[in-house]
C-alpha cells in the first residue's frame, strides 16, 4: 500500500509542477464594436504572384459589398515589409512558421488557402458568422470560440491542401482510421485496456468493453456534428472531470483492498469511456472535424450522408473491439495468462495515471508526448510494482 501512495504523490507532483506551462491564455481581440454592432475584422496575407490568392481576394471583395459588419485588412507580403512583420507577429503569436499564402486570420484563428467560393468560401464564411453571433451572445470573443474555430481552420486547410481526389468510400474510411490512431488517442486506449486487464471474468470484460466503446462512439459523433456545441460545453465538464477523477482513485483503493463493487466497475467503464473521448477531442488535429467538413462540402442527400457517418462510426470504432476479441485471444496462451497479475497492476496504473490528470489537469489526456511517454513508464513500472 505504501509503494502505491508513493506513486500517486509523485504523478501528483508531475501534474501540478507543470500546470502552469500548459494553462490556456485567452486570444488578443478581433473585433469592434460600432454602435452596438459588432463588426469583424479580418486581417488577409497575400502574394501578388498566388493564384489562390486572387480568389480568396476576389470572394471577399464580393462578401464585403453584402457585409457592411466586415472589415478586410489586406497584406501583400512581398511588396511590403510591414506587411511581412505583421504576418510573422501572428505566426509566432500561435508558434507557427509557416508564411503558406493565402492566410486568412478570423478571431484568432488562421485559414490557409482558398479552393473555390463553393467549398473555401462558404466554411469561411461560417466561421465569419459563427464568430460574430458569439460575441454578440457573450460579449466578448471567448476562447471557447476560439479553440472551435481553429479546429474549423485546421480542418478546412487540410481539405483546401488535398491533391488527389480518393473515392468517397476510401476517403471516409482513411480518416476514420487515422482518427482510431490518433496521437491524441493513448489514454482512451489505455483507458479501455486498463478495465480488461484489472477483471478476470469474461463477461464482465466483454460488459465492461462495450460499455466503454459505447460512450467513445457517443462523445465522437457528437464532437463531430456539433463542433461549435461541444467546444462551448467543454468548459463545464471541469467539475465533473475532478469528481469522476476522485471516484477513480476511490475505486482503484477499494481494488486494492479487494472490496470494489461490480457497479462502479461497469459505472467507470462508461463514465472515463466518456471523459477521456470528451478531452482527447481537443486535439488540434481533429480528424472527425475534417470528415465532417468534407462531408458538407459532398452535397449528399441526407439518406446518403447518413449512411457515410454510419461507415465512420463503425470504422472508428473497430479498433477498440479487435483489441478486445486479441485479448480474448490472448488470455488463452498460458504464457500470456501467467502474466494476469502484472498486467491488473499495470491497468491500475493507467486508472490512476487517468484518475490525476482529471483532477490535476484533464487536458493533458490529448497531449500525445507526454502520455506515450508516461504510459511506456507505467508499463515498466506495472510490471515490477505488485498493486493486486
């Protein structure tokens, strides 16, 4: 018992001593305010030699006759030098060092290139009025709005920086893949292996395994078609993150002691299934925001682009029940069984390791250096630490 009090006061100590490096600093204002109007301004970096550049100044001298609550500031940067500095100030205002033209700036949030009005056009344009509406409701441009509208840019530059055109089936089934691998994705892994390793009974696992692929499948879809939704919740879920931390640590103990209830097990199974999905969504990178955007832009009917989410879904969920039926597999070679109580002492590490960065500091669950890194530590120390 005294060994795992030791581990928890120092994963407790990593997590607050580094705190303050990831605490979010709120964005700079983009906006003004004439007569109780709200107008935006949009500040566009462009090259006098860029084709693209040319139609995304051509759409918004368009937009700008219909808009009057928008102010376009235009930058060539290879005809001014203030205008190349200016452009370097916001890059490194986001730790960027790419000069890609054209470069869009709208509240804080960067969006590179521009294909056509129809795809580019129209997602900037829903940025424009999604980022005025919400400072209109709130008063100021929160960095709730911000957070949502730079996932919305990043995936829009990946979609604009497509070269070849797969076919719909291949494309929608690459993404979610690569959305199921995830950097961001370790600790919802560990999360879903550690409620297989900790329990000996198949059915419970099998329970326990659904549970959690279920509530990852539910926070996915709806971080993917309510992105704007998802990113203003996100800030209430704090409270709950710290108290379902808390009744991890709780459970992990009564395991030790051997008296954790059924209940809670297939309770946390569901609820960190949950939590871990809801803070591993926060990945800049955020690959369901790229289908869904890609999926707007397809013009399906609703028949068709529902069968497509169903296909992604399903896609981005496989990996969780192969790593289930593995272990399954897996559990059946003696060798591999031999080792049962050192991989519970290992799943009850990632619990914990869960369990304190919900309490500490929940956003750490997307930060894909630090948790290969601490999860590959825990594995080691998993299985020289005897907890069960």
């Amino acid at each position: 018992m005294n060994s795992m009090k030791t581990f928890f006061k120092l994963l407790v100590i990593f997590f607050v001593f580094h705190a303050t490096v990831w605490a979010a600093e709120l964005s700079p204002t983009w906006y003004s305010k004439t007569d109780n109007k709200v107008v935006i301004n949009v500040e566009m970096f462009l090259s006098s030699t860029c084709p693209h550049c040319q139609k995304a100044d051509a759409f918004f001298h368009e937009i700008e006759a219909k808009y009057p609550d928008l102010q376009v500031q235009r930058y060539y940067i290879n005809q001014n030098r203030d205008s190349l500095r200016r452009f370097y100030q916001l890059l490194s205002d986001q730790q960027m060092d790419d000069f890609a033209v054209p470069s869009i700036y709208i509240c804080n949030s960067r969006w590179v290139g521009f294909a056509s009005a129809e795809t580019t056009g129209k997602d900037l344009l829903h940025a424009i009025n999604y980022c005025k509406k919400q400072i209109e409701s709130k008063g100021k441009l929160t960095l709730e709005t911000v957070n949502t509208l730079r996932h919305l840019a990043n995936a829009n530059r990946f979609i604009t920086g497509l070269t070849e055109k797969p076919s719909r089936i291949h494309f929608t089934t690459t993404i979610a893949f690569m959305d199921s691998f995830s950097p961001c994705s370790f600790f919802c892994f560990a999360g879903f292996l550690a409620f297989l390793l900790i329990e000996t009974q198949r059915k419970k696992q099998l329970i326990a395994g659904l549970l959690f692929a279920s509530s990852v499948a539910i926070v996915h879809y709806f971080q993917q078609v309510y992105t704007s939704t998802f990113f203003e919740l996100l800030p209430w879920m704090h409270v709950p993150a710290v108290l379902l931390g808390l009744m991890t640590i709780y459970f992990v103990g009564q395991y030790y002691k051997k008296q954790y209830s059924n209940t809670l097990y297939f309770l946390l199974a569901f609820l960190l299934g949950l939590i871990t999905t809801i803070y591993q969504q926060t990945c800049v990178m955020n690959w369901s925001t790229i289908f869904e955007q890609w999926l707007n832009d397809q013009h399906f009917s609703s028949l068709q682009a529902s069968l497509y989410q169903l296909l992604y879904q399903g896609v981005y969920i496989l990996p969780l029940i192969l790593i289930l039926l593995i272990y399954f597999i897996l559990v059946k070679i003696e060798r591999f069984a031999a080792l049962r109580t050192k991989l519970a002492t290992i799943g009850l590490l990632f619990l914990l390791a869960i369990a304190v960065s919900l309490v500490v500091y929940p956003f750490v669950l997307s930060y894909f250096g630090i948790s290969i890194v601490l999860l590959f530590i825990l594995m080691i120390i998993g299985y020289f630490l005897n907890l069960t």
